[in-house]
C-alpha cells in the first residue's frame, strides 16, 4: 500500500455505504482506480486507466461498476468487479457503442 496516489486528477469517488472506512478513487490521467481501507490514510492501485465513473451496488458492496479506458487489455467500457476490485471482467455487452 502506498500512504498517497501519484496521480493528479481525481474524476470519480465512490465510499461503501456499509464500510466507510472503504474508498475508491479513480483518476482521469491514466493513473487508474485506487482502494483505500482506512478512509484515505493508504491506498492501493487497482486496475490502470482513465476512470470516468465508480459505482458500488449498495446491496452487494464488494461489487463495484467502473466506467473505463485502458491503455492496453480490454480496451474501453464498463466493467465490474465481484470481489472488492481485484478483478475485473467487462460489462458493456448490451450497451450502446459511441
């Protein structure tokens, strides 16, 4: 865990409504989506890329929505994580193409 993010643009912030000591943070420079456990005191980096958007599912926090752009992998879009951000599988099947 690193005690600050080396990123300087902060574009979306989600806490878990059942844990607020829980925080995600992603970053529209490319740094990607940073977890904190200790509301803020230490965070770790969770999946490169430009966020747009996180949402977590307020009945099921451990499962967060991120809207996306990586720089290699899957490419761009929504994707979602089951397990609290430590992995991710895309979710924009369905969606609208721009």
């Amino acid at each position: 865990m690193s005690a600050r993010i080396d990123a300087g643009f902060p574009s979306a912030m989600a806490i878990d409504p059942s844990t607020p000591n829980v925080v995600y943070l992603g970053t529209s420079d490319g740094a990607g989506l940073f977890k904190s456990t200790d509301a803020g005191a230490t965070w770790k980096r969770k999946k490169a890329g430009i966020v747009g958007t996180l949402v977590i599912d307020p009945s099921e926090p451990s499962t967060i929505y991120a809207a996306l752009n990586t720089a290699r992998g899957n490419g761009k879009g929504v994707f979602r994580s089951t397990d609290g951000g430590d992995h991710w599988r895309s979710a924009s099947k369905g969606l609208p193409r721009r």
